[in-house]
C-alpha cells in the first residue's frame, strides 16, 4: 500500500479476506507534484495492475519499471527490499494491489510463488523476483469491476474477483509455453478440465460445441484449450478424435463390424474415416479386418 499525502483526498478501499491471505486494494488518487516514495518492500507475494497513470518503480536489483501504460507486474519479496517510485501529476493514478499469502498460493496452485512467476526453469534463488507485462483486456476488465466496487458491498464478490484476477496474471506470465501451463492451473482448474475431457469423451461420436462444454464445466475457452493441451499433450478436438480412431481401431481388430459399420459407430462417414484412419496409422481400415475383400469396390475404405 501507498502511504502518502496527496490532493484531493483518495479514493481507496482495503479489504482483506480468507482469514487475512488475501488483501484487496483498490484507489485513484491524483499527485498535486511529482512523488517521489521511498519505503521498503516487506516478505511476501504482491500482484499490482496499474489502470491508469505513470509511474517510475525500482525495486531490490531489478530493472527500473517505467510504466506508462495499463500494466501488471508482481512482486515476490524474499524478506525485506529497497523501493522506490515516482509517480507523475495531475494525472489520475488508479491501481488495484493484491497482497497474496505465498502459502495460499502454494496450496491453491501446488507450486511456489517464484515458479509461477518464472516458469518451470526457475531456480534463481533472488531475494527480490519483478515480473512485468501490458495489462490485457481480461486484466483490464477485472481491474475495473474491482475499482468499480469502492463500496464493497460484497465481500465475496470482491474475492473472487481478485482470485481471478490473479489467476489471469500467473497465466499471463506463463506465457505461451504450454507445455508448463499446467503449473499455473489450480487443482479446481485441472479438475474442470478433466470433466470436460469426461464430457467429449461421452460424447465423442458427435462431440459437442467446445464453448458450451467449457461453461458447463465453469472455465473459460482460453485456460479449457491451453490446459487441455498441458495435461493430455494436444488440444481437446484433437484428443476427441485420436479417441475416436483409437477406438475403431479396437473394433475393427475385433473382426465383428466390418468399415462402414465401424466409421459409423464412431462419427464419421467411410470416406472421411479412411482418411483420418491412413493418416494416423499408416493403413487402410479394411487391412485389420479378417479376410477383407480387395476386389476394389471398397477399395477407398
């Protein structure tokens, strides 16, 4: 939090949640003169979105942070550290700051703070972690509805709220790596994303709008594609389809349904199962049935 005197008087709001794991502030406030604030960064996990504003931050051995944009950064503190920042006039300043216990994130995310900030390959141990990006629309959008409940009218609204936003973040400083995405879902997140494999896999031989399933699984588009595609390897349609050849290829080796009637029990008419069939096994259907007839009239199955 910033502790300063400026004109006019602030709007801000602190909140504090889940037994005091989580603090929630929001404010604008407006600089009558350049600010200049120096004041130790204290242990712990801060994630600040910046809104609107500019303002100039050094912290530990970081970087300096020129910020002059809607941006989000992190902070993970390894006990105390240097900081300072300089904040611009006459120019509203609106910020949200959450103050995240590193043993929540740990629990929730079943990794340690440095890891979701740095990836997988993090093995630097700083006392001073500073990771910053632009701030996207998502972000942006929840950065809003947080300012826009100065009242706090619902504490629990205001919670989710800020998980969610933290959880765009860690996302976001993930990257686009997914093969390490799944450091970044929560094990609430996994367990979605597994339903909705359960729920394409029911439903395989006419699967069913991808979007639909994400919101009967309460997850987003986004996060269901790239975390089905950090814990099953391939993205959820692929998986439905490897799925649904796997699963010809079993009936056909049995030798009771012959092509046609295969390509039918799992969605797809004979022609188009011939061709998914040869790419992904390197054979025609026909060849796994017994005593297959080759006289040609089939000769596309």
């Amino acid at each position: 939090m910033f502790h300063m005197d400026i004109s006019p008087p602030p709007s801000q709001l602190v909140t504090t949640h889940l037994q005091g794991q989580l603090l929630v502030e929001t404010s604008t406030k407006i600089f009558s003169e350049p600010l200049r604030v120096s004041s130790p960064i204290r242990d712990g996990l801060r994630i600040i979105v910046v809104l609107q504003g500019k303002m100039q931050l050094t912290a530990g051995d970081a970087p300096l942070l020129d910020i002059r944009s809607p941006t989000t950064f992190a902070v993970l503190s390894d006990g105390e550290n240097r900081r300072e920042q300089i904040f611009s006039r006459d120019m509203p300043f609106r910020v949200v700051l959450l103050q995240i216990d590193k043993k929540l994130v740990e629990t929730e995310y079943q990794r340690d703070a440095a890891t979701l900030l740095c990836g997988m390959r993090q093995t630097d141990c700083r006392n001073l972690l500073l990771r910053a990006r632009g701030a996207d629309t998502a972000i942006r959008a929840l950065g809003t509805q947080l300012l826009g409940d100065q009242e706090g009218h619902s504490g629990f609204y205001r919670c989710a709220k800020a998980l969610e936003l933290a959880s765009l973040v860690f996302e976001g400083f993930a990257g686009a790596d997914d093969e390490t995405f799944s450091a970044f879902l929560t094990r609430s997140d996994q367990d979605r994303v597994r339903a909705a494999r359960d729920i394409l896999v029911e439903r395989a031989p006419d699967p069913p709008d991808l979007a639909s399933v994400a919101r009967q699984c309460g997850i987003n588009l986004s996060k269901l594609n790239r975390g089905f595609k950090a814990i099953y390897g391939m993205a959820p349609y692929r998986y439905v389809q490897e799925h649904r050849l796997n699963r010809a290829y079993k009936m056909l080796s049995g030798g009771h349904l012959n092509v046609s009637q295969v390509a039918s029990e799992v969605g797809y008419t004979p022609a188009h199962f011939s061709t998914l069939f040869r790419r992904r096994f390197g054979m025609a259907p026909h060849s796994l049935v017994p005593h297959s007839s080759s006289d040609g009239k089939n000769e596309f199955l």
